[in-house]
C-alpha cells in the first residue's frame, strides 16, 4: 500500500507554483520524481561510494566548493578559500545556512567532519585525499584552518569539494563516521541541504521532503515540495518510467543507443553534461602475470579502441591519447602522449616476449578475469568487444558482470584481474594520480608501487607553481601510459533526459552532479499548463 501511494503521488497532476510579482517561480506542492537503478547502500556521506548514495546524499549535506565544467571549484558553502601559507589552509564559510532541527552550521562543523575523517579513516574519496592531512581548527564562526603535515597546493580544493560536510551534533554522539550508518533509526535524518530523506522502501523508493530555507537557491526555498527517487532494474526500464510519466528525471546518463531516439521523442528534452571522467581498465599487478609490464603492454594493444567509441559510443566519445591528462583539463593535456595502437601480432609478439608460448589454436597459456557492473549498459558492451579483440591475440578474458553494489564491492576487495570501469569526477590531477598511483592511493586498483612515478606525484603536490605543477604532471602521465599502469579508452559528454513538463535545472559537469545536483534539483519547476 505504501509504494502504491508513492506511485500515484508521482502520477498525479501537482499543481505548478505560484510566481512572486517578478515572474520567479516559488515553492509550490509538486512531486519531482527521479529513476535510478540502485539502491542506497550508504546514508552516510562520509563513506557513500554508489552514485545513488552519492545522489541522495547530497540533497542533505553540502560541499564547501562547487565545481564548473573544466575543474574549477566555484563557491557553495565556503565563501573563500586558499592558503595563509604553505602548510596553512582556510575556508570563509556562509553565516545563513542551518540544520533541519534548527542548529546553525558553523565553522565547527566543519572542523570536526574533517578531524573525524582523518581519525576513524571511513572508506572513500573524502579520507583518500587526506594523506598531507593533520588537523582542522575552527578559528572563529565563519573559519576554518587546516594544518597539513607538508605543503599540498590541492588539497583545499579537493576536500573542499569532495567532502561533505556533516553536523557534529548528530554524528559526534554515535562514534567512529566509520561505523555510523546514519539510517535514520536515532531520531530520523538532519539536512542542511534542499531536503531532507523522510521515508525509505528499500528496492522502491526513497522520499525527501523540502527543507524551510536552503538561501543557496533564488528565493531560500527549494521549489519542488518532495523528492522521490524510484530504483528501476535497468536503464530501459528506467526510459519506459520516463515516456509513461512515471518519472520525471533519469538520475544516470543515457546509452548512446537511446539518445538521438529520446531526441526525437514528444515530452521528453535531452540535456548534455560535461564529462570530467573516463573509462578505464586497470590491470590487477597482485596477479604474476600482470606484474608483467609486457603482459600489460599486450593487453592495451589487443583492444580495438576506436571500434568501441565507433560502435558502443555511437562517436560520442573522444581518445585520451590512453592518458590520464584528459583533453577537457586543457592546461595539463598533453598530445605528444599518444592511444595504444590495436594490433594483435604486437600483442603476440609482446607475450612471447614475456615468456608465453602460444599452443596449436594460436591462444596462450593465459586467462584473465575482468570484472564489469551489469548496471552499466556501455561498459557491459564494450567489455565483450575487449574479449572478443583479445582472443584475436591469443589472450583469453572471462567477463564477470555483477550487480553494481556487488561489483564495487569486489574492487575494494581486489577480486578482479582486469577491472573495467570509469570515473566520474576527475578534475584535479595531482589529487587524481596521488588516488589512483600512490601505493596507499584509495583507487589504486592496478596496486602499482614506481618509485619514480610517486616521487613525481609527491614534488607536483608540493609545487605551487602551475606551470612547473603541469611540467611535473606530464612526466608522470608519460610513465602511467608506458608502463600501462592505467588503460584510459575515451572521455565522452553524457546526455540525460527528463520530462518537458519540468523546467529550472542547473547542469553541473559529470554524472554525478548532472542536474541531479542540490542546486538543480531545488530549483527545478513543473511548467505551467
């Protein structure tokens, strides 16, 4: 009865909202109503790892830095930023923003989510960009200052934007952020942002209500009345919900495939997002045979990447040059850093290089296990592409596609030999390489150790120079691409559709922000009939 009652409050006809005398639309009684395809695994923001938590979880507790679409941080919470000197950082932080239960924020909420983070280590994206990380003061109010360990000319920003900022009121009492799950059940949830979660039907639904005053929009008040997010098995179920008018807003990006045709489609607009991700491969070194940078070399030639941007992404994609300096971080790109060629017998001829001796059927003695989230429709077609282009080089690969939460499970575990996947965000390259090539890096997943690679890292992070900073980073890209530390396949814009009967959502870049973001989605209006 009650997911019936959550299905006819998202079909039904709410009212549009009322217009002050200026013609700005104001907070009204209607339902936006948005699909995705997980459930929440995580209220804690502190260790969310799904786009759905992420999703969710972002209505609720803000970010102190916004982002635009070439990486630069904008303000949100925080005013000002930067540093008092090399190892000295500090935020300005807004005087009009409250909890839900009334609480002010103030700069000792911020200062106690950044401590607590360092201390109880919660898994994420937050506490891996905390390595120069030593302590937060909240001088006054409105400032914090972090002490950092060394000088690191990212990390204000980095953490400014990536981590959320949680009341110290609620979180402090229940222990480690590590542990706690902030599932409602001490009392129900304390928002700081546009809304805040009120019911939960795990595998239905997850409904938010309006919070009072959210001065981030035009006007202080969201102007939708609730938020429901509805989980859907699949993105074609998920497009079905959107053309019957069961749903307003497809929180994930679109398939190539259904683009141009949602294009095309009466009562449904198409908006594109900035990608600041890519997708990638990484190449499990715990495992003999992949320690091998020949092994490594010959898998980055076995894939055919121009057919998957060609034929899965419908050319929506363009090549990185297999960097991780994407094209749309223009200061840092670099094209003298060029894509692995697809070519099979370079393949064969780099495995019997690392000792490998094909048998009669011309496959050798090889197999490898790569891992995919069945959720993910493009990964899951390009990754038989890949299996398919790598046994024409005698290299056998098993897929293994899993749910998503399963699948992102198996990475942090490092149950794979091959990993496929993408990120969403990467918009700072110094934090992105100290994540994902540092031998603690929270995304390390290939699990490399070069001496040499993380020395550069290490010198970038301490440089505060930018043209020196992106000197620095190009020579670590170099050696990430020669030893195939990382296959990157392409970088694309993303698209995603939402009814024509909604109108006021704000683009941010990725897929993670989308107009999914708390801005967006507050200032998101039914149309007027």
């Amino acid at each position: 009865m009650a997911a019936a009652a959550v299905l006819a409050l998202s079909a039904c006809a709410p009212q549009a909202p009322e217009e002050a005398a200026t013609g700005t639309p104001t907070a009204g009684d209607d339902t936006l109503t948005i699909a995705t395809t997980t459930d929440v695994v995580n209220y804690n923001p502190l260790i969310g790892n799904s786009r759905s938590d992420y999703w969710m979880t972002n209505l609720m507790y803000p970010h102190l830095l916004s982002i635009g679409d070439d990486g630069s941080k904008s303000a949100e919470l925080a005013t000002d930023w930067g540093y008092v000197n090399d190892t000295t950082g500090y935020y300005e932080i807004r005087d009009d923003m409250t909890w839900s239960d009334g609480t002010p924020i103030t700069a000792k909420d911020v200062a106690y989510t950044m401590n607590a983070v360092k201390r109880d280590k919660p898994s994420g994206t937050f506490y891996g960009q905390m390595a120069n990380f030593e302590s937060a003061t909240a001088v006054s109010d409105t400032r914090v200052e972090i002490t950092l360990t060394q000088p690191d000319s990212s990390i204000v920003e980095e953490i400014g934007f990536w981590g959320n900022v949680v009341p110290q009121h609620v979180f402090e009492p229940a222990g480690s952020v590590a542990e706690f799950p902030n599932d409602g059940s001490n009392g129900g949830w304390v928002s700081a942002g546009p809304f805040v979660m009120d019911s939960v039907q795990v595998g239905q639904s997850y409904t938010l209500e309006r919070t009072e005053s959210y001065p981030l929009v035009e006007g202080g008040t969201p102007l939708p009345a609730k938020i429901v997010y509805r989980v859907f098995p699949d993105v074609n179920t998920e497009i079905l919900a959107l053309q019957s008018g069961e749903v307003d807003v497809i929180a994930n990006s679109l398939p190539p495939a259904q683009v141009k045709q949602l294009q095309g489609t009466e009562g449904i607009e198409v908006a594109e997002i900035t990608g600041l991700g890519y997708s990638h491969m990484t190449y499990n070194m715990t495992n003999p045979d992949l320690a091998k940078v020949e092994v490594r070399q010959a898998l980055a030639h076995a894939a055919d990447y121009e057919a998957i941007r060609n034929v899965v992404l419908q050319g929506q994609a363009v090549s990185t040059g297999s960097s991780p300096l994407m094209p749309v971080l223009s200061k840092y790109y670099d094209d003298s850093i060029t894509e692995y060629e697809f070519d099979p017998d370079m393949s064969r001829d780099l495995m019997e290089k690392a000792g490998y001796t094909a048998d009669a059927n011309g496959m050798f003695p090889v197999s490898f296990r790569l891992i995919y989230s069945l959720q993910d429709p493009v990964t899951s077609q390009w990754a038989q592409l890949v299996k398919d282009s790598a046994a024409e080089a005698g290299i056998t690969i098993e897929l293994q596609g899993t749910e998503r939460n399963t699948y992102l499970a198996m990475t942090n575990e490092g149950d794979f030999d091959i990993y496929a996947g993408n990120f969403a965000i990467m918009d700072d390259p110094v934090t992105n390489f100290s994540l994902s090539y540092l031998p603690d890096g929270a995304i390390n997943y290939t699990y490399v150790d070069d001496p040499e690679l993380n020395a550069l890292i290490a010198k970038a992070s301490q440089t505060f120079d930018e043209d020196e900073k992106i000197s620095i980073m190009r020579d670590a890209a170099k050696i990430v691409h020669d030893n195939v530390y990382d296959n990157i396949m392409y970088t694309q814009n993303l698209y995603v559709a939402y009814s024509s009967d909604w109108t006021g959502f704000v683009s941010k870049p990725s897929e993670l922000l989308s107009i999914v973001n708390p801005i967006s989605v507050a200032s998101a209006y039914k149309v007027s009939d």
